[in-house]
C-alpha cells in the first residue's frame, strides 16, 4: 500500500514537471515573438534601410554575445527564400544563352599589329556593330619624335 502511494506521488511529480517545463517552453516562446525580432535582425534591417542613427543605437544596445551572432549571421533571416535566387539565377542564364546568338563574339580577332583606337570603326563594320554618328577619322595630332 505504501509503495502504490509513493509510485502515484512519482507520478503525479513527473507528470507535474513535465506539464510545468511545456508552459514554460511555450511562455519562453511566445515571449520571445513578444519581444519581436533579435537585436541582430533588427541591427542588420536598419542597415538595410540605410538608417544609420537607428542602427549606431542598435549596436549600442547589443550585447558581446549578440554581436558575435550578427558576425557569424545568426538570428538574421534572409529577405529572398533561397528558392526564389536559384529561381532567378536559372532564368538570368537561360536569358542569357537565348541572347547570345544574336549578339557579337566574345573575343575579336585583331590584325598582325594588333589593334588601336582607330580601327575600333572597322571592327564594328566587321562583327555587325554601327558606328553611329561617330566620325570615321579623326584628325591626329602630329608625333613629337
């Protein structure tokens, strides 16, 4: 009889205890959504903003320990889902390689002198550039040898 009664009061402590540490993770949770976002999310969107008073206060305000988060990037949640830039990266290069038939060669071949100033006119000719309302000569100036 002695040993059903201590068994329930074990029970009914662990059962206590546990009861007792989900209130207080779920208060220590919703007290930190309470307090809004970390002192480095907050540092690292006044920068964004371009607001520097706002974020001089800011890094006043932040302990040691939050200053090495904002160092090593943590708490900060990043304004683009990683999905959106890989999204967007595969869309930049597919653009890309959709323009590349139409536009002009990477490299120009030059001639056995190598190229100056004054045949950049014939290199546009060449490789279907214009030339626009550039003169085709200029005048130049007479060497000082």
């Amino acid at each position: 009889m002695l040993a059903a009664r201590v068994r329930s009061w074990i029970a009914a402590a662990v059962a206590t205890g546990l009861a007792a540490g989900m209130l207080a993770g779920c208060s220590s949770q919703s007290h930190q959504e309470a307090l809004g976002p970390p002192a480095q999310q907050q540092y690292f969107d006044a920068l964004k903003l371009g607001n520097a008073a706002e974020a001089s206060q800011i890094w006043l305000r932040m302990t040691p320990e939050e200053r090495l988060k904002f160092e090593r990037g943590q708490d900060i949640r990043p304004s683009v889902a990683p999905q959106q830039v890989q999204r967007a990266i595969a869309e930049h290069y597919a653009n890309q390689e959709d323009d590349e038939g139409d536009s002009a060669p990477k490299q120009i071949e030059l001639g056995p002198h190598g190229g100056g100033l004054q045949d950049l006119p014939a290199y546009l000719q060449q490789y279907g550039g214009s030339s626009g309302g550039a003169p085709q000569s200029a005048p130049v100036a007479p060497a000082n040898h």
